[in-house]
C-alpha cells in the first residue's frame, strides 16, 4: 500500500513537472500567455507545490513508519530470539535431566557390580591359601591325636571302672555267700536231716559258681577277640596313616615343583 502511494504520488509530481516544463517552452516561444493558461499554470504549480509537501510528508512519515517497524522488527527477532533461547534452555534441562537420569541408572549398576565384586572378594579372601590349608592339616592331625589319646584313656579307666566293678560284686556276693555257709554250717551240725539240706545247697551254689566263672570266661573271651580285632584295625589304620603321610609328601613335592616351573614360565613370558 506504501508503495503504491508513493508511485502514485511520483507519477502526479513528474506529470506536473512535465506540463510546468511544456508551459514555460510555451512561454518562452510565444511570450504572450493566456488568462486560462495562466490559471492552469497557477493550479499546476499549487498541484506540484501541494504533491511535493506531500511527498516530503508521506515521506517522513515513511521513514517513521520504517523506524518503527524496524523497532517492532527488532523487538519481534528479541522476542523469537529469546523464545529459541528458552526453547534451547528447556531442551538442555529436559537433556540434563536424562542425564542425570542416566547417571543415576549407571551409578546404580556401578553400585550392584560394586556389592558383586566385594562379595567375590570376600568368598575369594575366605578361602585359605596352601600355607593355611597345610596349618591347618597340621594342626587338625595334633587335635586328632590328643582326641585319640583322650578317648583311650577314657575308655580305658571305663574298662577299669567296669572291671573293678564286676570284681566289687563278685566279692561282696562272695563274702555273702560265705557268710551264709558258715551261718548254716554251725547250725546245720545240730542234725543230721539239716546237714543233708545244707550239702545240697552249697553243691548249687558251687555249681552257681561255677556258672558265673563261666560265664565270666566266655565273656573274657569275647573282649579278648574284640580287643585282638580293635588291634588289627589299629594296626591297619596306622599303617594306612603312614601311607597317607608319604602320599601328601609327596604331593607337597610336586605342588613346589609346579610352582617353581609355573615362576619359571612366567619369567620368560609364556603365559600359565
């Protein structure tokens, strides 16, 4: 719309100043003009007169105009630019926060393969080493040993608890038996159907002795038999201790000989 008013306005001015101009060649090749001439001239100089103020008008207030559109036009590309920064802001928080997000979820993993390690660690410490494990061979065979000699003794003062026990019973009932007999022997000599009785009783208890000590004899056997057996196992089990101990010396060897090659192997760089 601007420009089409100020190429209005520009036509109107040159179409003036074209008639201007054709008058006064007129004028200046005739020297005599009209009345009618004269008016026209006069409208046309107040035309051009009036368009010239109003271009110079219409053109401040072109420049205005512009000035002010360039104003808005800057105030706008402010406004765009600090709407792109906002935008661009909130871009880098939303991004900042998947960061963190991400940090976070990668922290959390960092922390769960943290607790994996030191729990690996931890079973990898509990396990003892070679030296340990032959301490502590060492030191289970001492236990072992001072547990054996403790459980022979054991049984062996039961074995003579249970012995001196028998023998107690044995003897108190024979001193009860004794005094039986000599109480019935002195009245049993008053008569002579008594005397018959008390033979007859003390032939069952000889022959009740006699049971006992049998009894007794075959149960000497029994733990005469056992104990021969409980040697031959001791035996046994001593003799396979002795082949045990040579077998871990042995494997002791050739577990020092494996590390001195395995050292070895490892100074010339070939990898074990």
């Amino acid at each position: 719309e601007i420009s089409e008013k100020m190429e209005s306005l520009t036509e109107k001015i040159e179409l003036g100043s074209n008639k201007v101009a054709a008058l006064e060649k007129q004028n200046k090749e005739n020297l005599k003009i009209s009345d009618g001439e004269r008016a026209e001239l006069a409208s046309l100089m107040s035309e051009y007169d009036t368009a010239v103020k109003t271009k110079e008008s219409f053109t401040t207030e072109c420049k205005e105009k512009a000035k002010e559109y360039r104003e808005t036009i800057t105030e706008l590309q402010g406004r765009i630019e600090s709407l792109e920064e906002d935008k661009r802001s909130q871009q880098v928080r939303e991004q900042h926060e998947k960061d963190r997000a991400k940090l976070a979820k990668v922290r959390l993993q960092a922390a769960k393969k943290n607790y994996a390690i030191s729990a690996l660690r931890r079973q990898i410490e509990a396990i003892p080493s070679r030296v340990e494990l032959i301490q502590y061979q060492k030191r289970f065979e001492e236990l072992h040993l001072q547990t054996g000699q403790v459980h022979t003794e054991a049984k062996q003062f039961y074995a003579l608890f249970n012995n001196l026990s028998d023998t107690k019973s044995y003897l108190e009932k024979h001193l009860v038996r004794l005094n039986s007999i000599n109480e019935n022997f002195i009245r049993s000599m008053s008569d002579i159907e008594t005397g018959y009785i008390f033979l007859q009783q003390f032939e069952q208890i000889v022959e009740g002795a006699k049971q006992s000590r049998g009894g007794i004899e075959v149960r000497r056997k029994e733990a005469k038999k056992h104990r021969d057996s409980v040697n031959d196992e001791y035996l046994s089990l001593v003799e396979e201790g002795r082949r045990y101990a040579g077998v871990v010396a042995r494997f002791q060897e050739e577990c020092d000989k494996t590390e001195s090659l395995v050292k070895q192997a490892r100074e010339l760089g070939i990898e074990c």
